[in-house]
C-alpha cells in the first residue's frame, strides 16, 4: 500500500509512542503501519486508492464508505474512512460547483495536517491529510466562502458520514 502522504508530512506512529491529543480531546496519535493497513482492510479497492495513494475521485460521482453523495444535505459529521477521526460538520459545508464536498473549515484544525504538494509541475497545492492516520482527503484551496475564504475539496471515498443523532464509531469519539 502506498503511503504518498508518509513523504510529503505524515508519518507512522510507533506502538509504544506516548499517544498525542487534540485540543479539543481527540486522539491523534499516528496509527502504526500495520494499525493503518488494518483499518483500511475494509475499503473498497477504489477507496484505499484514494485514502492510501492520493488518488482522486471524478467530479459528482463521489460518494463517502457508507453511501452518503457527494452533495449530501444532510446533518451530521464527516470521518476519515480508515482513522476514524472527526474531520468535517456538516455545518461547515458548502455547494462550491466543483463535483466534491466542500468546507470552509475542519472541525478541529488539530485533526488535519496540511502538506505542499507540487506534484503537479506549475500547479502547487496543498494536500490534506488525516491528521491520526495520514490518509489523503483532498486539497485545501483560496478560494472559499466567508468567515475563512478556504475550499476544503474533499473526495468523499474518503470519508464516513454520521448523521446527527447516530452514534460515532469508538474511533470517532473523544478519549475518556
């Protein structure tokens, strides 16, 4: 399995590494290697594609592991599909006529890291990651709405949606 993301910012966590919290009391540890493999076992091929090889999904065809659409209107909270971990309100979204789901701002910006990414000769951007377990979600863009003026683009293969009233994953929740 690729890890582009490992390169570019984003690197494992070791199994007896002192475990790292976010502000707002995420775990936010790295997953270890063999945790990330794991937890990306039950993605579809295309799926780990995306999360695990910064793939990219096509314009308005995206939808997250569970089947929410790319222009999903519903309440709720957007996850990583392989660490779990609160990313996204659905109170942050945004239609921004690009084909994927857009937000000004992530839940806790502790929960994403953002890296430069010039893969793209003369076209610089800067990728977002998983802040636990590194998987790509997308770009972060200039280009957003008010109060942040950002276009998180994300490719919902990568993410779990969790409509408002159901319950998070334990991966999902914040440490006890």
């Amino acid at each position: 399995m690729g890890t582009s993301s490992s390169k570019a910012g984003w690197q494992p966590g070791a199994a007896d590494a002192p475990r790292k919290f976010s502000s707002s009391g995420y775990d936010v540890t790295p997953l270890t290697t063999e945790q990330r493999i794991q937890a990306a076992a039950p993605l579809t091929d295309f799926q780990r594609y995306v999360a695990l090889e910064a793939g990219t999904e096509r314009a308005f065809t995206g939808k997250t592991v569970d089947g929410a659409s790319h222009d999903n209107k519903r309440k709720g909270v957007y996850v990583s599909a392989v660490g779990g971990l609160p990313l996204f309100s659905s109170d942050h979204k945004f239609d921004s006529g690009t084909g994927w789901p857009s937000f000004y701002k992530p839940i806790d910006p502790e929960h994403v890291i953002e890296i430069s990414d010039t893969s793209i000769p003369f076209m610089p951007q800067v990728e977002v990651v998983d802040a636990r377990s590194g998987a790509h979600l997308g770009h972060v863009f200039n280009d957003g709405p008010r109060p942040t003026g950002k276009r998180y683009c994300m490719n919902a293969a990568a993410l779990r949606f969790i409509p408002s009233g159901g319950e998070l994953p334990q991966e999902s929740r914040p440490a006890a």
